[in-house]
C-alpha cells in the first residue's frame, strides 16, 4: 500500500481518509500492512498506529529531492486482534509473520 496525495489537497486529510479505509479492509482480513513512507507522511502514519521498521536512503537526491526527505521509511502496522472476526485465526496469522529487517 502507499497514499500520494497531490500536493493541492495535501494538509486536507485526504491521506488520513484513504489510510483509515485501508485500515479497515487490512483489520477485516486481519493482514499486516507495509508502507514505504517519506518524511512528508511519516508523521500522519506514526500517528494511525504505523511504526517504522527501516529507514531505506534511495538517493532521490538525484532527482531533486532533498537528501533529508529524500528518504524513504519503512512502517509496519498489524492489524488490532480486536478487529479481525475470528480473533484466534488473526492472532495466528499475525504471529506466524516475521519482520524481515529485525
């Protein structure tokens, strides 16, 4: 999954709206959700229960990016046991996975 949202209706909570949809589709099916995030969005995925799990430097730089933001973070939420309908099959899918980057 990744959300870019169009530089004119960034700060609009347009991003938030469409993660928070993507949420619930990976809550139904008790799926973690990976992202690669810049910095820009970062912060808004921190704040809806992502958690960085690697920092990955692409070197967009080299296409006019800021070194800085130029970084891409790699961010992991599981899905809540609450929110899966069996909560027994999501506590086992969720704990058979492993993070590649630990």
């Amino acid at each position: 999954m990744g959300t870019n949202v169009l530089p004119g209706y960034q700060r609009m909570a347009v991003g938030k709206f469409l993660t928070r949809n993507y949420n619930e589709i990976a809550n139904k099916s008790g799926d973690r959700t990976w992202i690669p995030a810049s910095l820009n969005g970062y912060g808004m995925f921190k704040s809806m229960g992502f958690k960085e799990v690697a920092v990955f430097d692409a070197h967009l730089e080299q296409c006019g990016f800021d070194p800085v933001t130029g970084k891409l973070y790699i961010i992991v939420r599981d899905t809540p046991p609450s929110s899966c309908a069996s909560s027994q099959v999501c506590c086992l899918r969720t704990s058979s996975l492993h993070y590649p980057f630990t």
